[in-house]
C-alpha cells in the first residue's frame, strides 16, 4: 500500500563532535594578511624579518589577486625548500608574461623538486618560450624532471611539441616513457582542439604501435575511434 | 586461424558482458573473473568502503598503500581475516602498487588533498577507480581528472552513493515522470556550518616533533597541499576545516547532495550560471544558483538531519506541482498529491553496496557507473563555483563552456591551486 511517510531504520545521527583541532598559535593566524593590499603583501614578501608563515599567506593572497609587481619578490621564493609551492601559487595566476619571464628563469637554477614545481607551473601556464629548455630535460639523468618536462611539453602542445615528444618516446624507457606518452596524448588532445586533425591523428597512431605503454596505446586506439566516428569529422 | 590472444591484442571496443554474470554476492567465481583491486589511503571511511567491497565474491582485494604503518596494518590484518590468509601486500609507495599487472582497480580513501592527483596516475597505470568524495579541491583538478578517464577510457566512480539509494531513486524517477510538473528549485543540504564552515581556516596549527618516517612520512602524507609544520591534530582527522586541505563546506556534503540535484535534474553535463551568496560564516547560510534553464538550485545549511527530519545529506526537487524531499533516514516527505505515488524503498544505508556493485557491473561492461569522472567533475565544479562566491561575498556569473566567471578576475584565479612539488594534475 502506498504510504507518504515510509518505516524506516533509524535516521542518521549526527556523529558525536570531533575534539576540535587545538587553537593556532597568535603567529600562524592569516588574519590582517586577508585583507591586505598588493603594496603591503609585496612588503612582507620583501622584508627580510617575515616569519614563513607571514610569507606563505602573502603568497596565496597575491595569486588571487595577480598582481605582477609581486612577480620579483615571488620569485626569490622558489628556492626555498618551504616557500616553492606557495611561489607558484602567487605565480601561476598572474595574467603578465613576467610571471613566465620568472618561471623560465628559475628553470636553470634549480634541481630536483623545486625545478619539478616549476616545470609544472610552466606546463600549466602553457608557456612555449619554454619548449626548448624543457625538450633538453627530456633526457635529464633525473627522471623526475624528465617526466615533469615532458607533462609540460605536452601541455603546451603544438606541432615542435609534438615531434619532441614523438623523439622521445623512442629513447626513453620505463616510467619516462609512460610518461612521454601520456603527455602525447593530451598533446593530440590540444591539437585536436586547435584544428590539427591529421597531425594528432598522427600521433595516435604513432602511440598505437606494438611496444608503446599498453594504457597509452589503447588510449591512442581510442583516440583514433573517437575521432573516427565523431559526427564532426570532416568527411 | 585468429587466435583469441590476437582478437584481445587487437580488440579496443568496450567487452560487453551479460549482466547476467554479475551481481552474485554468494557463490563460486572462478579466479579468472574476479576484479582484483588494491587500496590507497584506507581510514575511517575507506574502511566501510572496502568492508562492503570484500561482501562481493567477484573483487578479490590483494594491496594496501598508506604513508602510515598502524593503517597498513590495519587495512591488511582486515583483508587477510576476510580471506582467511595471509596474502594481502602492503605498500608505502602508490607507484609500486600501481605497477603491478594483476591488480585491475583502486579504492582511494585518502584525505581530499590526493583524490585527484591519485585517480589521475592509477588512470594512467591502467586502472580502474573507485574514489571517496570530495573528488577534487579545486576546479581545475575536476577538470583534470574528466579529461584523465576520458582519455584512457577507465572506469571512475565516484564515492556518491547515494545515486544509488533507492530513496533518492525515487525523487528522481517522481521529477523524470513528471509527477512534480516542471521543475523549478533544487535543494541541496550542504550541512551544518557548526561541523564544516563555508570559509575553511588558512591558519596552521603549531609545529610538533616529526614522528619517525617509518611511522609517519610527513612529506607524502602532506603530498600536493602546500608545505607546513607538522602537527598530530591533522593527521588524526583534524585536516577538515583547514583551506591547504578542504574544499570548505559546501563541498563536504555538496559533494553529494548538489551531485544529486545535478543527477536527478539530468543536468550531470553542465552548471548554474549564478551563484548568489547569502549568511555567515558561523550561522546558517545560502548559496542561490541558478541554471541557464531558469531552475534554481539551493545550496544551504539546513542542519544535519534537514528541518524536515529526512536525514542527513537531504536533498528536495520542487516543480510546478508538487515536490519530494529525501535523505539519509530514508523517509521520503512531499505534497499531498505525490503521497500515492510513494512506495518502499530500500534503506539508505544499502545503497553503498548497489554503489560497489555498479562499479563492479562497470568494470565488466565497460560502460560508466552512475557517478563517473565526468559527472562528478561537474557537480564538483558548482561546489567550488559557490565556495568561490563565498569567499568573493558577492554574486559570480559562470560560462559553464568557456569555464569562467564573467564579471569577477579574482574568482577566476581561485579556479586552480597550485600543487606542491612534484605533484601535478
């Protein structure tokens, strides 16, 4: 029989309270810092007493606010162990090419993870000035930044990206490779999406062939179905 | 002759298999057929997760990775008690679990930081993925982690299930039939600001002594949230709340009860195009949306069990002609005029199983779950649309296709965060 309110198990309780977190010490509260102007957060950036917490807020609230005259105090950051993340995170959003001006820069100053940070800031800003560099550290003894690069390379995609990347893939191996050809697809994927159908048809087919990464093979078989099919294909 | 070794190296479109072979809780499965998962991050959540995963005779569960030792052990001792052996390997790092070949899905129950990051790799090692909500912390990682399954065609499914209670199937089907009229307002409990704020603190807690790293690897635990000082209080749960590690509030539960709006209204593909906030940050508050449609969707504290009492996680789809409102207790309220078209439904609190057994039927049929990476990314996105707002405090317009807001910079820089090294999306 249809019923409007139905028998049911007991409803969900509210779980008892957690014990709340301890209290932040007065020196590693944001307070003022959410509120600040760019002038007075690049003050902090730059005064050589700022506590790393102090630096660390300043950084995320510049990214939101994305104001290019910070890009020379951010990017004293980068080599700090602590402050690389929170660099980029003032960096990435930053409209102005100083801010890939400042990552390019550091590309040869750094190692290991603070390099890898920027590598991938670079990718995500798309920046093609950096192609060359990033192309050289496709082959670095460090694999992590062999991968990072080439994430980066793919990212910013475009044909010179696309035969680095077709290069690559023949002279590395293991998790490098994989990764070479991860970054080929999304590579495709950016070609496809600027109109450069029989180039990324070409990369899928490349990443297609026997002794490619078997996830990447059957995404680029895949890639080449979908686009085969696609209604939109040109015919 | 075509051998069948050469048909599966050259087959790439979906295997279709009946569903005939699915869905046996109890009973033989031969080796062969049994979906072989690993886990990452298995705690509180994960352990409910991979408690009711381990009920399926078709999923056999042979890895765990966590940085911390105690749940290692734990999830391991768990697994090998249920199988009766001691086979279950244990991992501190998620590459060496993802590369082995036997292992065909992951469940990811790790704090929100790793979700995306995390489903993105085992995407690329080939994997198959369940993954608790909040599925992403930002935008941009919910972007990421559609186009990842996308491009290598792996299942996702995304850890809200109650797509798959049967009360919450019913208010669907009531709004598809039409019983409600045309649908005007969606309601989502985003829960109560007193447990998840809509503003998480950007403060840190005071530094305490590393653990040693065999007990506790800081580095990886912290993994793409930004770097600070270490304190005991997050790693025992106290990371909610805190912005380097917390989507804030709306996401917590808006995670699935806008996900449900989304499913229920079949808008799984798009977003609102305003969001409006209105309150506090300490008492109850709203977040007005609205779709290009013109059908609003209500985000809003509305406690924990809902003023109606239907439980926690309630959600209510009003049209021209009636409306239904549900949650976790089951119960279904509505207008007099749908009461005769109620009926039993099954307890919420199965609808994690159906859940688990969507995915299952998934990995088998090749064929999306009911939260996939693409519908959750979506969802996700009017979550962190409407936190933006939050935090810009004034009403944002949002261009679902050219992903961004027209009418506020800020709030179009607050769409990504940057990862700390060396991850990325």
């Amino acid at each position: 029989m249809p019923q409007a309110t139905q028998t049911t198990p007991t409803p969900q309780a509210a779980p008892a309270p957690k014990p709340k977190p301890p209290e932040p010490p007065p020196e590693f509260q944001e307070r003022d810092i959410a509120t600040m102007d760019a002038a007075a957060l690049i003050g902090i950036l730059t005064d050589r007493s700022s506590a790393e917490f102090q630096k660390a807020k300043a950084c995320q609230r510049i990214g939101e606010l994305g104001t290019s005259e910070a890009v020379p105090a951010l990017s004293t950051l980068l080599s700090n162990e602590h402050m690389n993340t929170y660099a980029r995170y003032g960096l990435e959003p930053i409209a102005d090419p100083s801010a890939d001006d400042a990552l390019r820069a550091a590309l040869s100053k750094l190692k290991g993870n603070l390099l890898i940070g920027v590598i991938n800031s670079i990718g995500k800003r798309r920046d093609a000035k950096a192609a060359p560099s990033l192309t050289k550290m496709l082959y670095d003894s460090d694999g992590d930044v062999a991968r990072a690069a080439a994430m980066a390379l793919g990212n910013i995609g475009g044909v010179s990206a696309m035969q680095e990347l077709q290069s690559a893939i023949v002279k590395t191996k293991g998790m490098t490779r994989m990764a070479v050809a991860d970054a080929s697809l999304v590579c495709a994927e950016r070609l496809l999406a600027e109109g450069q159908r029989a180039q990324a048809l070409e990369l899928y087919a490349s990443l297609s062939a026997p002794g490619m990464p078997k996830s990447a093979r059957l995404a680029a078989m895949q890639g080449i179905i979908r686009e085969e099919t696609s209604t939109s294909r040109p015919r | 002759m075509t051998t069948r070794r050469q048909i599966l190296k050259t087959a790439v479109a979906p295997m279709i298999v009946p569903s005939l072979v699915l869905g046996q809780r109890a009973g033989a499965v031969p080796p062969s057929d049994k979906i072989v998962f690993g886990g990452i991050g298995i705690g509180a959540r994960g352990g409910h997760d991979l408690r009711t995963l381990l009920n399926f005779s078709q999923a056999k569960f042979v890895a765990i990775c966590d940085v911390r030792n105690e749940r290692r052990e734990e999830v391991k001792s768990m697994v090998d008690q249920k199988y009766g052996n001691s086979d279950c390997q244990m991992y501190d790092d998620q590459y060496a679990l993802l590369a082995r070949p036997d292992i065909d899905a992951v469940l990811i129950a790790t704090g929100d930081r790793w979700h995306t990051p995390l489903a993105i790799i085992a995407a690329q090692h080939g994997k198959d993925v369940y993954c608790e909500k909040p599925c992403s912390m930002s935008m941009e990682e919910s972007w990421a982690l559609a186009d990842a399954f996308r491009r290598y065609n792996r299942i996702y499914q995304a850890g809200c299930q109650r797509r798959n209670g049967g009360n919450f199937e019913l208010c669907k089907e009531l709004l598809k039939s039409g019983a409600l009229g045309k649908l005007e307002t969606l309601y989502a409990n985003v829960g109560p600001s007193v447990n998840w704020p809509p503003l998480p603190s950007r403060d840190w807690l005071a530094a305490e002594e590393l653990p040693p790293r065999q007990v506790l690897d800081w580095d990886r635990w912290l993994g793409p949230a930004p770097w600070r000082p270490y304190n005991s209080a997050y790693v025992r749960g106290g990371w909610r709340n805190f912005y380097d590690f917390h989507g804030g509030g709306i996401l917590e539960w808006g995670s699935h009860t806008v996900d449900l709006c989304q499913w229920a209204a079949e808008l799984d593909d798009t977003q609102p195009v305003e969001y409006e906030p209105v309150g506090t940050n300490t008492g109850p508050y709203q977040v007005l949306a609205k779709y290009a449609s013109g059908v609003k969707l209500v985000m809003r504290d509305d406690g924990w069990e809902g003023s109606l009492k239907t439980g926690s996680c309630s959600f209510r789809l009003e049209g021209d002609k009636g409306w239904v409102e549900t949650g976790d207790a089951t119960r279904i309220e509505c207008s007099d005029n749908i009461k005769p078209l109620l009926r039993p439904t099954a307890p919420a609190n199965l609808a994690l199983a159906s859940h688990m057994e969507d995915l299952l039927r998934s990995i088998k049929t090749r064929q999306q779950p009911r939260a996939s990476a693409s519908a959750a990314a979506n969802s996700h996105v009017v979550c962190h649309a409407a936190f933006i707002a939050y935090q810009r405090g004034k009403k944002l317009t949002w261009d679902p296709t050219k992903r961004e807001f027209s009418n506020d910079d800020i709030a179009n820089r607050m769409r990504s965060r940057a990862l700390r090294e060396p991850w990325r999306v």
